[in-house]
C-alpha cells in the first residue's frame, strides 16, 4: 500500500486524507501517528537536519510492501491540488489523485 507522511513539529491544522500519515519531528507534545524518536533514528539531529530526521526514521523503521510508494511531505508545503479552493482551505491532494499525476 502507498503512503504519504506528512513531517511537522507542530499539530496539524487540517485533516490529513486516508492513507496520509503524521510524523512528528522535535520536542514538542503532540499525538501523531509516528515520532522519529523511537527505534532506529537520528531525533537528536533535527535543529540541523530537519525533516530528513523523519525520511532517515522512515527508510529504517517503516515497514512497507516491495511493490509499495512511500512520500514524505512537510506540512507547510502541502501536495494541493489545482484549484484556489485546495490551496486557501488547506485540502491536500488525494492519494488516488497524487498515484494518477505520478503515471502520467
């Protein structure tokens, strides 16, 4: 199965779409779905890193089908699609939507 994390340090402000997953990133206290502070992970490294401690955790503890995708996007930089509505409401873009745009 494909899927999309979205990496933040902060709680999300919208409602992520099914197959879309949050990992936090930092020090700050809030539920999402995965941290890139347990297992095997570079946590300590992001002031310098950034988000590229989420995509390290990724790569070493998620768990994916071979024939899977899996994205990684930053919350203040969402995957829209093209329409004004999804940019001003923050709507990010579907993941059948975004597996469609990536065969063509």
């Amino acid at each position: 199965m494909n899927t999309m994390f979205v990496v933040t340090h902060l709680p999300l402000s919208y409602e992520m779409p099914v197959r879309y997953s949050s990992i936090k990133v930092g020090q700050n206290q809030f539920d999402a779905d995965y941290v890139d502070s347990v297992g095997d992970n570079i946590s300590n490294l992001n002031p310098n890193f950034c988000e590229l401690t989420a995509l390290y955790w990724i790569w070493k503890n998620y768990s994916s089908l071979p024939d899977s995708t899996v994205g990684l996007g930053h919350y203040r930089r969402l995957l829209v699609n093209n329409s004004m509505w999804s940019v001003l409401f923050k709507i990010p873009v579907s993941m059948e939507r975004a597996e469609y745009l990536l065969k063509e």
